[in-house]
C-alpha cells in the first residue's frame, strides 16, 4: 500500500502486510518549520523561534515592550506571528514643580521628548524624554540671585541694576528683566 503524509509531515512510502497480519513502513514525522526570530524578546537570537509542525512557541517581549504571544508552526513550513514588541509609551503624568504642562501630551511614545514651560523665575533644566517606557522628567531650577527669567525661558539672564540718584530702586518684572524707577 502506498502511504502519502500530509502538508507538515515528511515520510510515507510503501506499506507492507506482514505475515502477522500488521502493516511496516515509513512513518510521517512532523517537519520542521523555518527558524526565525523577534527582536526585543526572549527569542532575539537568530533562529530561536524553531520547531517541527504544530509546535507551539511562547514569546515573552523584554521589560519595557510590548507584543509577544504564541508563535505556531504551521503545515506549510511557517510560523504564524504573534505580535511584533514595540517600545510602551510612557504616562507623562502632572508636570513638575513650578511648571505648567508645556508641549508635553499625557503619553509620550517612546524615543520621543517634550519641554514642560516654567514659571517666571526659573529655567527649564533637561527635557522630559520616554525610553521603552521608563520616563525621564525635566525640571524648574530657580534661578540664583542677581538672575531672572521670565515664564518658559530656558535659561535665567542677569538684572541690571540702574539708578544713580537718591532714592533709585530696581525692580524686575515678568515683561522686562530690568524696570528703574526714580
């Protein structure tokens, strides 16, 4: 008797009735699938994503990605993807101390950085940034005496005293960083 295996498996051949009245011949066996693999995962390396027809391969995306899932090696000699890990986002969440939100979104994809905008009186220091969804946040530094900066500036710049008659003051102002007044 002939025997032909089907999609996903290799063997078969001809079968022959034994005397015992059993039939021998070559088996089907489950062929492999062709090997690949998924970037940012547990199957990273080339190749490590294997298996013979029917197998079922569990992968797990790396800390601060997600996608992954169950992996099946079809009869065709494929797998059948799960999903790709892509980097998560990150909540940006409130802005920080004396700033207001800026171009900062409440989520920030990851790779991508915003500028929150201080207040009057202090500078930007760094940018908020997402990374595989670990979030670095800027922040406001006041800025030191004999400094001002008005609101959203990235950096304080000196007040210039004036006033050479009796009586002058100085006074800087959110409009002007120097205002004299007799």
């Amino acid at each position: 008797v002939e025997v032909t295996c089907t999609e996903g498996y290799n063997g078969g051949g001809t079968w022959t009735c034994n005397s015992d009245l059993t039939f021998s011949g070559p088996l089907c066996t489950e062929k492999a699938c062709t090997p690949t693999s998924l970037a940012d995962s547990d199957h990273a390396d080339k190749d490590s994503i294997s298996g013979d027809t029917g197998a079922e391969i569990e992968v797990k995306c790396n800390p601060g990605y997600s996608g992954g899932g169950i992996w099946v090696c079809e009869p065709d000699g494929m797998f059948t993807e799960g999903s790709p890990c892509t980097p998560d986002p990150c909540d940006v969440g409130a802005a920080p101390e004396h700033a207001g939100s800026g171009d900062c979104p409440p989520s920030l994809d990851s790779g991508a950085t915003c500028r929150p905008t201080c207040e009057a009186g202090y500078y930007l220091f760094g940018e908020t940034s997402c990374h595989t969804g670990a979030l670095t946040t800027a922040s406001c530094e006041a800025c030191t005496a004999g400094t001002y900066s008005a609101a959203g500036a990235s950096e304080c710049t000196p007040v210039t005293l004036c006033g050479l008659g009796k009586g002058a003051a100085t006074k800087a102002t959110a409009s002007s960083n120097t205002v004299c007044e007799d």
